[in-house]
C-alpha cells in the first residue's frame, strides 16, 4: 500500500547521459537534513529537508542546468557535491570514487577536481589581494610554485576567460562585474578541474554582461572538456548554457531531460510555470504565449505538503495530488518528470503537457 505521507522524492536517477558511458559524477538519494535549534539549551526543535533524494549524473564535458525558484535546495545541492557541506545521505560519486568516505588529504586532492564559481563576484573575491594572488592562490596552496611560475600560469588563465596580462597586478574593485566573474572561473580553472559547479553565476550581472559570462562558460567546455553544473533560477538562461536541465523544487527534482525538450516541451506543470515566467526577446512570441502565474511563494520545507509538494500551487492539481507523492516516470522524449498527470491522471505517458491543454509554448531560440 502507497505511504500518503510520502513527499516528492524520486530515489531513481532522473535521467543519465545518453552516450551510455560510465557518468564523471553520478549523484544517487542526496539528502540534506538542517536541525532547527531554539532555546538557551539550543534544543532541536524541527528539521528542515533542504535536499531529499536527489539523483542525476553529469557526463564528461557535459552541462547539466540546475534550476528552480529560490529555496528550492539547488544551491544546497552544489554545495554539497563539494562536500562544502555535509550530506545527511545519499551517495557522491566522482569517477566511480565515493567522496563521502573521503577525508583530510584524500578530500583535498578530489577537491581540484571539483571547482565552484559562486554566484557573487563582488564578495567571492578578496578585495586587497591583487588578480595575480587571488587567481594564483590554488597554485600557492597544492603546489608552492614560485611566484614567477605562478604569474606564467596566471597569465595563461586570464587569457582563456578573455583578459590579459595587463589585468595582473589590478585589484577586483577595478573590475567590472562581469569582469570579475571572469577572474572567478580563471581561478576555477586553475587546477584544470573535471567539474566546475557554477552556482548562480550571472544572476548578480546585467543582462549584456550575463550573456557574456553565459558564452565564457560554453566556449571553457567546448575548448577545455570540463563539464558543468550550472545553477540558476531563470530557465531560460539555462536553457542555452545546458544539455539537459533538471527542474528542482522543494528539495526534489520534478523533471529533468534534454534542455531543448524541456524548455520547448515541459511535461511537468512547474517547468511549465517556470518557462512562462522567463522574459523572450521575440515580441510576436512573446505576445503569443500563455502566461503561468505561480501564486505565492513556495511552501516552507519545515512543513512541506503531503503528497506533491508541488499541489497547492498546481493548476492541474486532483485528489491523488495531495496524498501521494508521485515517482519518476520517464518521458517520450528520453528524460523523467514525477507528476500524476502521466501516470494515474489523464495519463500524459510522457508526452508534453501542451498535449494536454492544447497550449504551445515556444521553440528554443
Ligand atoms: Fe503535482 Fe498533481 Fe500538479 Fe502533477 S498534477 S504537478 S502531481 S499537483
């Protein structure tokens, strides 16, 4: 018999790369689990499930685009790929090694191999240290290089993110803010990392300059092979620096597959949501869209919904919604989305919500 109290937390992968090659990092039930202390005894009082059960791969080379609205974990969850916070569950692995089981020098090693750029290029740098130190300082701290050796490969980097030599000795108060994301992943390519987790890389930029740092990180993958997660709460954005997107909400993933088959196609009403809400350049497309409002803010995760988290905001919502949980059921297009609608509801089967309510949305730009 199905638990009621079941929440949306697909245990499955939602989808693996296509190739069929073993993934560079494969990402199985991640749980995040933060105790809620009140009092002068600092008693537990409740927990909050940031993250619960989150699974997906990421190839070689490949983008992975993680999104969804503010609390929703995703930040969480590239937080703890890192280990910049500690699981509470669930399985990290990077080349088939467990990072979870890996401590002191043993975690500071597979650390080079896993970079983050953060999402705020005004605080992330120290602001009395000159570009040479902050993008030179992975090679002080691994290796001890010399400071001539050090500025050669400081040089190099700043070049593959479009600045250059003359940038060394400035200070990050003399950069723009693009500018200064650029620094940022200089510095994470210092160790020639296989995975750089970009947690909300643009969202402190301007629009130009969003889609600069955008097309930075295309051209890194493209020339250097290092694959991407990256996260960000407007789909739209995703959709052009990803191969696939994951949708998260609530601390679950909800859909995920191809990025051009989500962003045209979503089979699950928040991707829908989150894809009306997205801005699109084209005025005659722009006019022509449905527009989704997702009412109010999402729930607390300390007293999450029954069922699917998603339901008290779902305009598609039916009884079943706030009693089960839905699980991972796979789209026609080769992805997963966890949504009634495909399976107990009027049956989608995989197929795009627009078949549904016979609304289009629009083609990838
Ligand atoms: Fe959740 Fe039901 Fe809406 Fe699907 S239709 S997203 S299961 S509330």
């Amino acid at each position: 018999m199905t638990d009621v109290s079941d929440t949306t937390t697909p245990s499955e992968p939602p989808a693996t790369p296509a190739d069929g090659a073993a993934p560079l990092l494969r990402v199985r039930d991640l749980e995040k689990v933060f105790p809620i202390k009140k009092g002068l005894l600092r008693r537990t009082v409740a927990h909050v499930r940031a993250v619960d059960g989150v699974s997906f791969d990421i190839a070689r080379g490949e983008v992975l685009g993680l999104v969804g609205e503010s609390g929703s974990g995703k930040s969480t969850t590239g937080r703890l790929l890192l280990r910049l916070i500690e699981p509470t569950g669930g399985s990290i692995e990077l080349e088939g090694k467990e990072l979870r089981d890996l401590e002191g020098e043993e975690l500071r090693a597979v650390r080079c191999d896993m970079q983050m750029v953060f999402q705020d290029p005004y605080s992330s740098l120290d602001p009395l240290a000159p570009v040479a130190d902050i993008v030179g300082e992975p090679f002080q701290v691994h290796f001890n290089m010399p400071r001539k050796e050090r500025d050669e490969k400081v040089v190099k980097l700043l070049e593959q993110v479009g600045l250059s030599a003359q940038h060394l000795r400035r200070f990050p108060a003399e950069f723009s803010g693009g500018q200064r994301q650029r620094i940022a992943v200089a510095r994470a390519l210092a160790l020639e990392p296989k995975l750089i987790v970009a947690d909300e890389p643009v969202s402190a930029l301007d629009m130009s300059t969003q889609s600069q740092v955008v097309n930075l990180l295309s051209d890194l993958r493209e020339r250097l092979g290092v694959a991407l997660l990256f996260i960000a709460h407007d789909l739209s954005i995703v959709h052009h620096a990803s191969d696939r997107i994951a949708v998260m909400y609530l601390g679950g993933i909800v859909e995920v597959g191809d990025a051009d088959d989500v962003y045209s196609h979503p089979c699950h009403p928040y991707s829908e949501a989150l894809i009306s809400a997205a801005p699109v350049p084209d005025p005659v497309v722009e006019r022509s869209r449905r527009r989704i409002v997702l009412e109010g803010d999402p729930p607390s995760p300390l007293d999450p919904p029954s069922g699917c988290r998603y339901h008290p905001r779902c305009a598609y919502a039916m009884d079943i919604c706030s009693q089960v949980a839905p699980e991972p059921t796979p789209t026609l297009a080769g992805g997963e989305v966890a949504c009634h609608l495909h399976t107990s509801g009027p049956a989608l089967a995989g197929r795009p919500l627009a078949e549904l309510s016979g609304v289009t949305t629009h083609e990838p730009g």
